[in-house]
C-alpha cells in the first residue's frame, strides 16, 4: 500500500523520532509499504517520519555503478535504530534531492566516509562502512530521524529566503 507522504512544513517531520523496541508483523508491513512508496517516486531513500511515523527507521537504496559504466537502483536496505559509529575528516559535497521537498535540490557537505552500526528486519545488529554517494544517502536518511532537514544545513539567511520560495511554490 501506498503511503502518504510528509511535506515540508509537517510538523513530523522536525520531531526527533523514538527507538523501535520490538520487530513485529506490523513494522514489517511498514517497510513493505515504505518501499512501495519510495519506487513509486522514483526515490532513493525514504525515512519513516516521512510517511508519518516518528521511529527510528528508514530505507535506502544508493544507484550502483555497473561494470559497463551505468548507472542502476542498487539493493534496497532496511536501518533500524541507525547509529553513525565514526565519520571522516574528509568532507564532500553532493547535490540532495528530498521526497519532503519535491523539486528541489541543494549542494550539502557531509564527510567523505562513516562507519555505521544498526539492526535489520531479522533483528540482526550489523556494521558496515559507506563512503562516496551511499555515505551521503545515509546520513540524509539519519537526518530524518532526528528531526533535520537538508535546509538546515545552510545557514538562517540562507534558510530564510529558500522558505520563501518553497512557500511560493507550495502555494500554486
Ligand atoms: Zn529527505
């Protein structure tokens, strides 16, 4: 099932989202839908406040290049309770789309490379290391579930006058 999406100015959105205790059938269904969801707009990442639920959660699923140079979804990967272990001193910038903000992209600095720890879907705790794109993939997903969007790495000037155009834009 298709879930509804959060924008911008949805207050779930900016809530730092509660740990998830138990899985159970029914966040199982959850993951199910969020990735439905996530395909149907072509995303790349999709992070449970974003459909309405303040847990700590989301998907993702950073492009692959192949051997023959192109460009492909890669596997899709559930992260509960997500936690970045250690980041890099390398910094590197990347243009961000979010689904929250449709239409929109904005140049964010994050480090080049982050160790992670989180659970899966079976309940098994794993770490893993992420650098380039899929590093940035993560961290913006993580962002989510503390109540931070890709704005907010800007400054209030900056902030400011890109709220205005996103009220415009929201208003026709
Ligand atoms: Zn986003």
């Amino acid at each position: 099932m298709k879930l509804n999406l959060a924008y911008y100015s949805d207050p779930v959105l900016r809530k730092k989202s509660e740990r998830i205790e138990g899985i159970d059938d029914e966040l199982r269904k959850l993951v199910d839908d969020m990735i439905e969801t996530m395909n149907a707009v072509d995303g790349i990442g999709l992070a449970a406040p974003q459909v309405h639920r303040s847990i700590r959660l989301f998907i993702a699923c950073p492009p692959v290049q192949k051997p023959n140079g192109k460009w492909e979804p890669g596997r899709v990967r559930v992260y509960i309770n997500p936690e970045i272990l250690e980041s890099s001193q390398e910094m590197q910038t990347f243009s961000e789309g979010c689904l929250s903000i449709p239409n929109f992209y904005m140049k964010v600095t994050r480090p080049y490379k982050i160790k992670i720890k989180a659970c899966d879907l079976y309940g098994t705790i794993f770490e893993e290391t992420l650098s380039g794109f899929p590093a940035t993939n993560f961290m913006h997903e993580f962002d989510h579930l503390n109540g931070i969007l890709i704005v907010d790495h800007y400054s209030e000037e900056e902030r400011k006058s890109l709220e205005q155009l996103l009220r415009l834009e929201g208003s026709n």
